[in-house]
C-alpha cells in the first residue's frame, strides 16, 4: 500500500509465504525523505505501537477469538500479545511466542523480516489448502503522526470485521 500523508510518500510493501513449520513476513518500509527514524523502546512488549513500527495482526480462526498481534520497531523491540474482546483484560502480553524478528536499514527504507511458527498460533498446525485466515498489515510512524493498513482499519488496527483475507495453497505455498 502507499497512501500519500502531508505530501510525503509513506508506503510500506509486505511479502508473506509459508512452509510447513511458519509464517514469513517481509516489511518494507520506504523513507524518501531520508528522516530520523523514531524507535527508541527496547524493552519487551513496551508501547513500540508509537514509534516507527510495524504491525502483523492475525485472526487464524475468523469465527472465535482470540486473535494474535505483532509489532515490531525498527529497532527490532517486539510487542506481541492476543486479543480477545470479550474478556475483561483484552490484551495478554503473558504470551510471548518464539518468534523471529530481524531489522534492517538503508538510506531511503528500513525492512522487518519475521518468522512465526504455526505452533506459536494456539498450537496450530500448517494452513490447509484453501483455509482463510483474517489479517491485516499496518505502519505506525510517530514522526509523521500517520498510520497506514493494508486493510481499511476504521482509525483502529483493531477492527477486526475489515480485515482481508490470507488464503493459503499447501501444493505451492502461495498466499493469496
């Protein structure tokens, strides 16, 4: 996606694919303008969500809760909880998966790699042919004060009734 914010081109491409263990995601996150980045949260589940950021969130069962969210800083700090809307505490930050998330910069972009095992999603095994999973892939950037989706997010990354769709092909490892 690459909306255009305060004239500046803030845009971000994502690659997804698959293998029998995990989820691959590859942000790519341009910055034209060459600023200072904005990504100073080091510790563990701290509020990366308003720095230069990227989120992955995730629903791998469209009909229940709880779905899962990742946010990745470009400095590599991670935040990852589930979210369940229909429990008091909706967020839980007790679930820390064994994820991998890797980040990269050049002069006119910064790049997330990560990897998410399947297991680490409520235990799931690999996607089925055809199973559809709801997701949506975000930009946070406090310097710009904007925020892009790759779905229509409503002014919340938490809509989750617009998230698209992830359709996984087991015979060739494509998403859709």
């Amino acid at each position: 996606w690459a909306p255009d914010f305060l004239g500046t081109r803030y845009s971000a491409g994502v690659s997804v694919c698959h293998d029998d263990q995990a989820l691959y995601l590859a942000y790519d996150c341009l910055n034209p303008q060459r600023r200072d980045l904005v990504a100073r949260l080091k510790d563990h589940d701290s509020g990366v969500y308003g720095e230069d950021a990227v989120d992955f969130l995730c629903r791998p069962n469209p009909e229940a809760f709880p779905y899962y969210q990742f946010i990745c800083n470009a400095i590599g700090t991670v935040y990852d909880s589930t979210i369940d809307p229909t429990r008091q505490t909706k967020a839980d930050l007790a679930y820390n998966p064994d994820c991998t998330f890797r980040t990269s910069r050049q002069d006119d972009r910064w790049q997330v790699e990560c990897k998410i095992p399947f297991a680490q999603l409520g235990g799931r095994a690999a996607p089925r042919e055809g199973e559809r999973w709801r997701v949506n892939f975000c930009r946070d950037s406090e310097s710009v004060s904007n925020y892009s989706s790759w779905a229509y997010a409503a002014g919340n990354f938490h809509t989750v009734e617009n998230y698209g769709e992830l359709i996984f092909s087991a015979s060739d490892r494509a998403i859709r």
